[in-house]
C-alpha cells in the first residue's frame, strides 16, 4: 500500500488521541497483514466507499477505551460498560474522517459510512485485491491498532483529466 | 473542562439553549459539557436527521450543533429541511469529515458554520458567539453574571 495512503491516518490518529486522551502516542509497529485480523480489544470498523474503497478497524485495548470515556465523564469507567464501545466508535470516526478529508484534498473522493462495533473476534482476510496494513501505537494506558485495507478503483481527479485524449 | 464566559440572550438574559444532532452518544455528551462550560443550556438531543427536525419544531433553539453522516438522514438534508420550515435558524455543522464539498453543501442548504471533530472547546465557542452575535442573539458577554449577583 502506497505511504501517501497511510500517512493521512496516521497523522489523524495521533492527533486525535493527543486531543482525546491528552497525552502523546507513539507508533511502535507497522506490519502488512497476511492472515486475517484478530481482534485486541474494543474495536470499531468505519467502510469508506469512492475512487479508493475500504475499511479501517480502530482497535483499542480496554483499559486506552476507558481511559478516554473516563476523560469526558470526569471519573473512572470500567472497561465493560457500554460507553466505552460508543466511545471507540466515535474515536474512529473521527480519525477516518480527518484522514479521507486531507486524502480528499489530495484529489481522492469518498464516501464515509457510520461506524459500527466490531464484535467478532476474528475478521476474514482482506480480498487479494486489497491490502492491510496494521498500526500499532503505544499510550500509557495501552496499546491501539490501527487496521487499514484499501484499493483503487479509479486514479484520482486530475491524474484521470491529465490522461491525454488519442 | 476550562469554563467560558456565559453567553447569554439578549431578549431575557437566559442561557442560550441549544440542541445537539449526533448519532454518537459520546459525542453528545462531549458536546454537552462543552455547552455547560459555555453557561448554555441544552433542550433537545437527537441521533439522526429526522429526529431532529422534529426535535427542532418542538425546542425551538438558539442554536443546533449538527453532525453530518448519521443514519436514516444525515445532516446536511435535515438542514435543508429545518431551513425550509424555520429559515432563521442557525446551524453550526459537526462533523469529522471536512470536505470542501461538503462544507459548501451543508452552507449553500443553510448552515451557518462548520467545525470539524475533534471540536476544541475554544474554537467551538468563538464560532457560536460569531454566529449568535451576527444575529444580534446575544447579549454582552457574561450577563448572566451578572444578573445572578
């Protein structure tokens, strides 16, 4: 998967925390999924639809979720109650969302869908047509994954108007 | 969360009463204690379009705070709506998608304003006294102060 795809949600997700959870995160792992995605914690997948089409699975560990729902609420939340999954759903959205906007001032349009909980443990590998790449970001209170599968399905805006006519 | 100072009605000096569209429950809630942290009152919530065109005829509020992608109808057709039967209200867009399309989508339907998620308490309360004050809807800045003393 081209960086210049990437790149977007990383920066997104790393300002997205730093506002949310009002401490820095830090990016320890990058690896190209090759089986499909087991989940880690609270998770939540956001589908994207356009001239790029996917989806990105924001995947917390529990005691990250909480802290961030424990951050808006002014007191301790337990990782169980149902706020914490409201919680990482809304974190996605908002990550996806900035990230498709700056893709999307680089010429890609798009469609974003409402996020969804992600309840199942394991997710079906990717389609040969597409690629994963998962992130992995350190906080200090756990750990979040970032999945992100994407294809092409037309070149973008001006890289279509630059073809020239036979 | 950093407390403002209240704004407050021209016409009666009460809190600004707001309603908040969203289908995130987190995300009310943190617009919410924004809004309590503005000294505004919040009437009516709703987690899709058409609840809150509903919600807007009954509450009759200052201000709306609306996202955009909701399910059943999202946000910049219920501000169509909303403004095709009250075309004084003031809507401020909410939304982690920043499109230039769908800015210009959601103002030419009759938005007043867009700010995008993660919304920061001082940007959100800089865009709403704009908005209120364009319309002479406030009164001066922490009245309600005053008039509780």
């Amino acid at each position: 998967m081209k960086m210049e795809l990437i790149q977007p949600f990383i920066g997104s997700l790393d300002a997205v925390l730093a506002e949310m959870m009002k401490e820095p995160a830090k990016i320890v792992d990058l690896t190209m999924e090759v089986e499909g995605y087991r989940r880690k914690g609270t998770a939540a997948v956001v589908t994207f639809r356009g001239q790029i089409e996917g989806r990105v699975i924001l995947d917390m560990d529990p005691a990250a979720a909480a802290h961030v729902a424990g951050c808006l609420f002014g007191k301790e939340v337990d990782s169980s109650e149902p706020i914490v999954r409201e919680t990482v759903c809304e974190l996605a959205n908002m990550v996806i969302g900035n990230a498709v906007t700056q893709l999307n001032d680089r010429g890609f349009q798009f469609k974003v869908l409402p996020p969804e909980v992600l309840t199942q443990e394991q997710c079906d590998k990717t389609g040969n047509d597409s690629e994963a790449t998962v992130l992995c970001f350190e906080t200090s209170n756990g750990r979040v994954y970032l999945n992100i599968a994407m294809k092409y399905l037309q070149r973008r805006t001006r890289e279509r108007s630059a073809v020239p006519v036979a | 969360m950093k407390q403002f100072e209240a704004l407050t009605r021209k016409q009666d000096s009460e809190p600004v009463r707001y309603l908040i569209v969203d289908d995130s429950v987190f995300a009310r809630k943190s617009l919410a204690k924004m809004i309590e942290s503005f000294g505004g009152q919040v009437i009516g919530e709703a987690g899709d379009g058409c609840t809150a065109i509903t919600e807007f005829s009954r509450t009759k509020p200052d201000i709306v705070l609306m996202d955009i992608t909701m399910p059943q109808m999202e946000g910049i057709e219920a501000v169509e709506r909303i403004v095709q039967q009250h075309p004084d209200a003031r809507i401020v867009m909410v939304s982690s998608v920043g499109y230039q399309d769908n800015i210009l989508a959601a103002l030419q339907k009759g938005a007043r304003h867009f700010v995008q998620k993660p919304v920061k308490p001082d940007a959100l309360y800089e865009i709403i006294r704009y908005v209120l004050n364009d319309d002479g809807v406030t009164a001066t800045v922490g009245a309600a102060e005053e008039k509780s003393r």
